[in-house]
C-alpha cells in the first residue's frame, strides 16, 4: 500500500487490510509499504517519511502482525530496483505502454509530463512480487492486468534462461462490500474525495468519527433499507454496520427494521468506534516509539533480503552477470 495519506481510511482496512490480517494465518505473507512506488508523482520529503512510518504502523495496529507476516518498507531492500532493471530489458515497449493505469494516467497528465517511473511501475510491481518466490498474490479487480504482465515477464524469462521464477496466480480478492463517500455516497470513499466529512479515517478521533456519520447524507422517505440505486446513504451506513460488526446487511437491515435514520446512524458510530479506536491509540502508541516501529521493520527488511537476494542471485547467475567475490 502506498504511504500517500495522513492516515488510512476505512474503505482500504476494508479493501484490503481485513483480507490481509485473515491470509496471515493461511500463508506466509510478505507486505510491503512501496515508498518507491510512491515517488512516481512528487511527494514532499519529510511528509514521505512520516507518512511511511505512519502507514506500517497503521498495518501494525489494524492487525499485520510482524512475527507472523514479513513486514518491511520497499526501499529497504535494492533487490527490488535490482531485479526491476532485468526484467525492464525483457518488456517490450508497446507491452508496457498498453497498461490501462499508465495510459489513463498519462492521458491525464500529457506524455511530457508522465515520468518512466510511471511507465516502468508495473515491471517494479512484477518484481515486488516475483523476488518472493510468491504462489498466490492478492490484489483487487485493477491490478489483474498487472498480474497478468507479471506472469508473462516471469514465464519469458524462464523460457528465455530456464527454470528461474516463480509464476504466480492472482486471488482476486473477494469483492468487499464497497464503501462510499459519506457526504457523496454515489462515489467510493477515497482519500481525494471532495469533502473532508466524507471520509471515515482510522486515525480519526472518535468524536470526528461520530459527527462524520451523524451527518451523514441519506434520503427523506425515513426507511431503513438496503436499496443502493435509489437509497444509497442508508445502503452505505448499512454496509459500514455490517463490515464492522460481523453481521451479514440483512442481518444489519432486520436488526434496524422499523428503526429510524438518528438510531442508525448512533449505532453505526458507536460501531465504527469500536472497531477503529484500538486502532488508532495502538497506531499512535507506535508512532511515539520510532525506534521500536523502525527495529520492527529493519526485521522486516532482513528477513524480506533474505528471501530476495536467493531469488536475485539465481536471476543473476541465469541471465550471465559475472558473480561478485567478496574477501571477508
């Protein structure tokens, strides 16, 4: 995940931290905070640095747990660039230039203004992955086509200098309950939504997080149901209910039948309360021990070079680089 905000929201402990905290249990996971990924549109210095070590105590808090994942900051191990530059020899330039993120983005900004580490992020991406020896990586629907290049790149090269790389396959994840903005439910909450009250974030204080869903936008019929087309504000506070409570949305949609929106929206509160204050007093409790935080990712990042530099060395030896003798 990239260290780009203050703070997470609560669409990605959703998205993507919930699945993650349960695959821990299942595989040995390697998460990553891809501050390298991150550079690929200006970020201010000094914010980068807190941001990064905000968001991997943020993983810490929401439940990566550092002795059972490997949890480590990109930019602490080169094997990643390292191996990103061979593979970059081995993409083809239309191959790379089809990517529907890059191309998006750089229609966006106009082909003078789009840097090569835009166009060349999906080959560092197949890299982060493929220095793992990874069997299975978990991503959302938009990362497929990243997935795909990476299981091509891999299955190249194999061809190419023998059997070097692990092809991985992609789990999409299970489509999570999607969560929208709550001042615009019609879009996705995100951290560039349009208005601050919107957003849900897990370093929020519980009194912001209450007044956010307080005032909440609904609708004026005063039925609580699940009905995203025509009732989408009551369908998201549901939905919020749900995913921090447990309940299935019918569940959550017969527990408040007959209720109205000021009961919803209390409940709701005190439900995200409940789930994100642990969250972020553990976060903070971190973030004023930096040493702690840093000597839990300097374990992170030997354990991850361990791993990577096997998988570079076989890399190297495969496609011919003369080995470096060291004299100890």
């Amino acid at each position: 995940m990239q260290p780009s905000a203050e703070s997470l929201h609560l669409g990605n402990w959703a998205g993507a931290l919930l699945q993650w905290r349960q695959m821990q249990e299942t595989h040995h996971a390697v998460y990553c905070v891809v501050d390298l990924h991150a550079i690929t549109v200006p970020q201010d210095p000094q914010a980068l640095r807190e941001q990064t070590r905000r968001t991997a105590a943020q993983y810490i808090a929401a439940g990566i747990d550092p002795d059972k994942s490997t949890l480590f900051v990109q930019s602490h191990v080169p094997a990643h660039t390292q191996l990103a530059w061979v593979l970059s020899t081995i993409t083809a330039f239309g191959e790379a230039g089809r990517m529907t993120q890059f191309k998006d983005k750089s229609q966006k900004q106009g082909a003078d203004a789009s840097s090569v580490g835009l166009f060349t992020y999906p080959i560092l991406q197949a890299a982060d992955i493929l220095l793992y020896d990874a069997d299975v990586v978990p991503v959302g629907e938009d990362q497929r086509q990243h997935i795909e290049l990476t299981r091509d790149l891999a299955g190249r090269f194999n061809q190419r200098f023998g059997q070097t790389l692990v092809v991985p396959e992609a789990k999409i994840l299970k489509e999570t309950a999607k969560i929208f903005d709550l001042q615009h439910p019609e879009s996705k909450m995100s951290k560039s939504g349009e208005s601050p009250q919107g957003i849900l974030w897990l370093l929020d204080e519980d009194t912001a997080l209450t007044k956010k869903i307080k005032s909440a936008v609904t609708d004026s019929d005063g039925e609580v149901r699940f009905d995203p087309d025509t009732k989408p504000g009551v369908s998201n506070l549901l939905t919020i209910y749900s995913i921090t409570t447990g309940v299935s949305v019918a569940e959550a949609e017969a527990h408040f039948s007959g209720s109205g929106y000021g009961d919803l929206k209390t409940q709701v509160a005190e439900a995200v309360v409940d789930t994100f204050s642990p969250i972020r007093e553990r976060t903070n409790e971190l973030l004023s021990d930096p040493a702690e935080l840093d000597r839990l990712l300097a374990r992170g990042a030997k354990a991850a070079s361990e791993r990577a530099e096997a998988t570079l060395a076989r890399v190297y030896e495969a496609v011919g680089f003369l080995p470096a003798t060291h004299n100890h």
